[in-house]
C-alpha cells in the first residue's frame, strides 16, 4: 500500500505514536497515565493493522467497512483496559471501606492524616529528575536497540512480501511492543505493572504472526487475543487478593503513600 511521501510521512508519525504512548507506560507511575498510555498502543496498533495490504475491510458496520482482525483488536484493547481500570477503582474502594470498618475513629484519623503527609512530601518528590533518570535513560535505550535490531535482524521484510515501506515500521513495532513489555516487567513495583508488559509481550507476538502468515491464521490470533484477556482478568484477581492480603496484615498499599 504505497502512496508515495504521505504515506510515508503517516507511518512516521504512527511510529512517533507508538514511542510517545509506550514513554508514558515506562517512565510514568500513575495508573491512570499508564491506562492512557496501553490504550493509544492498541489504538495505534489497530490503525497500523488496517494498513496491511492482505488486511481488507470485510464488514459493514454502517457507513464503515472494517476488517475483522482490526475489530476484533480494537474491542480487545477496549476490554483490557476496562478490566485494569475497574480493578483499579474496585480495589481503593474495597480498601477505604475495609479500612473504615477495622479501624476506630482515632486510629482511622492517624492513618489517614499520616497518608495526607506522605502524599505532600511525595509531590514535592514527584517532580525531581532523579526519580526519572532511569526509566528515560532505558526508554533512550530501548529506542537504539529497537532500530539496531530492525535492521540487523529482519524477521518481517522478506523476499515473499509485498513491496512496500510499511514493513521497515512493522518490524519497529514489534521490536517495541516486545522490547517495551520486558523492560515494564523487570521496573514493575506492583502486579498490574507485570500485566502492563505481558500484554504488551503478547500484542508483540500477535502483530508478528499475523504479518507472517498474512492474516491467515485467524485461529492463532483469536486466541492470543484470548489470552491477552484472561491475563489482564489473572492478575487484576491476583492484584485485589495482595492488597487485601496486605490490608489484612496492616501493610500500606502503593496507592495510600500517592
């Protein structure tokens, strides 16, 4: 699908996209930064799909003819992120009641005035430069070994696809996606960080196999489209039963010291 410099000059800016959203998951602590930033991967991800050449729109939706394989990344993305931040909001309130209904009123008082002074020294924290050298020193990394690796070792451009300058930035992606998602892993500090880079492993992989098989191997992309989902249900459960466990034993969650 070449159109000439527009085209070209779209696939930069999907690239830029791409860095853009996956700095907010790498660099950023907030979770609902983070949630912004996998939702604009798996939009972009959806677009970059449409632009396959043997992806072509097979259903009518209205107005729109949409292709199948985009839809159904797109209502994957979607349900992913509602899975992560329903658990988000389910878990600070499960942890405000518990912590009305255990606690007398003095205590309770303490806690949350000792809460209320470890977020005021955490904002005048938050903003220094050192919390941030490591996460944007990977990220300038991470964006090195992602071109070295797309042109030393191509898996996607070879001689049996067709010519086009779209696979140069098919390649990128999924060295993103897969390089992105294991380096989320090893900075996770919580649980749902760890789904943040399996998932982000998972779409790696999916983008890859379908590039290869050429949109033929439905049955393998509806189940890692599967599999993505029952990892983000896994460790939102996995995620509200250690906050609980920790609640039970007296522990601070991440969340009370924001």
């Amino acid at each position: 699908m070449d159109i000439g410099p527009l085209h070209l000059e779209l696939e930069l800016l999907l690239w830029a996209g791409f860095i853009l959203f996956g700095s907010l998951l790498i660099v950023f602590r907030s979770w609902w930064i983070n949630l912004l930033g996998l939702l604009g991967e798996y939009l972009l991800l959806c677009v970059l799909l449409s632009w396959f050449p043997f992806v072509s729109p097979d259903l009518i939706i209205g107005p729109f003819a949409v292709s199948q394989i985009v839809l159904v990344k797109g209502i994957t993305g979607v349900t992913i992120v509602a899975i992560l931040a329903i658990t988000i909001v389910l878990r600070r309130r499960l942890l405000k009641e518990d912590d009305e209904q255990s606690l007398d009123e003095i205590t309770a008082a303490r806690l949350r005035w000792a809460v209320r002074r470890a977020a005021r020294r955490g904002e005048q924290e938050r903003f220094n430069l050192a919390n941030y050298l490591l996460p944007i020193a990977a990220l300038a990394v991470l964006v090195i070994v992602t071109h070295a690796l797309a042109i030393l070792y191509p898996l996607v451009r070879t001689p049996t696809m067709p010519e086009s300058s779209l696979w140069i930035y098919v390649e990128l992606v999924w060295y993103w996606l897969g390089l992105s998602g294991i380096l989320i892993v090893l900075l996770a500090q919580e649980m749902q960080e760890v789904s943040v880079g399996l998932l982000l492993c998972i779409g790696s992989v999916d983008l890859l196999c379908l590039a290869l098989s050429r949109g033929e191997g439905l049955l393998a992309i509806g189940l890692l489209s599967a599999v993505s989902i029952l990892v983000a249900l896994g460790t939102a459960y996995l995620a509200q039963i250690f906050y609980l466990r920790l609640r039970r034993w007296q522990l601070p969650a991440a969340d009370d010291w924001e």
